[in-house]
C-alpha cells in the first residue's frame, strides 16, 4: 500500500512521487537523480528513466497523449504532471493511486502539508487549500507502475 511523503524542498515533487509509488528512499532518490533531473537542460524525465532501470524498478514509458481522454486502469499508480498550484507557470507531480476500485481513487499530492494549495481527488472535505484534480482540463502521465510488478520486483531483491 502506498503511503503519503510529503515534499522536503518545494522543487523535489517529482523524486517525491517516485518514493511513494516505489518505495525507495526518498532521501537516496533525491541524492542520486534528483540533481541531474533539476539541471536537464532538455528531456528530464530520461533521469528518472535511467534511475529507475538502474534499480530494477519496472514502470511504464507512456507515449504522450494529447487531446485524447486517458483511460486509468485498476491497479497502477500514476505520476501525473499538473499545473502547479503553487508556482504559476511551472509543473508539478501528483500520484494517482488506483490501487482500488472499490475506494475512490486517491491523489498523493506531495505539496500537501507546505501551507500551499494542494491537488485532491473531490475533496469532499473541500478544505481550503484543496483544488479537485477533476477540474483540470489537461494533465499528463509521466510515469505508470504496475502494482503487481513492483510487488514482484521487491520479493526479487
């Protein structure tokens, strides 16, 4: 089951979302990719591509999908790139855990918790800083891990 990690530094979203959907170190995701994802000049993702192999971490390389409607299957975790609620112009990493058909589906924003606005799946709560992933009218998928297949991989490590 995946668990919440809050962000440690306002820019580290992404090795973040990693930690949670993995379960690697968040500190060892930060000092061994973290870096080199910020100072990409093009193509950042291709880091955590290359980390991610390199730990024998399976996940999915998703093409990019533009103006089509995603489909999320039952069973993964995602790594969504949104807008940033907190810094206009920039992005942002979000998991979107789909674990469970049974439960709402959830989104781990790593932001939750910094005093900033924040992404939740209808937060029916609607705290203040919480804005509803549902309203957005883009978002992308960066990373899809299958749950089984990281399960399968830590029993092999």
């Amino acid at each position: 089951m995946i668990e919440f990690i809050m962000q440690p530094t306002l820019n580290t979203c992404m090795a973040t979302c990693i930690s949670m959907c993995t379960g690697l170190d968040l500190n060892e995701v930060i000092e061994s990719a973290h870096e080199d994802y910020i100072s990409a000049s093009i193509g950042t993702l291709p880091v955590y591509f290359k980390y991610l192999k390199s730990k024998n971490i399976p996940f999915d390389d998703l093409e990019p999908i533009v103006g089509q409607q995603i489909d999320f299957e039952v069973g993964y975790y995602y790594i969504l790139c949104v807008p940033s609620p907190a810094t206009e112009g920039m992005l942002h990493g979000v998991v979107l855990d789909c674990s469970d058909c049974e439960e709402e589906w959830k989104i781990l924003d790593p932001l939750k918790g910094w005093g900033k606005k924040y992404y939740e799946w209808s937060p029916w709560s609607r705290e203040i800083d919480a804005i509803d992933i549902n309203e957005l009218d883009s978002l992308g998928v960066d990373f899809r891990f299958k749950i089984s297949d990281l399960e399968s991989a830590k029993l092999n490590q």
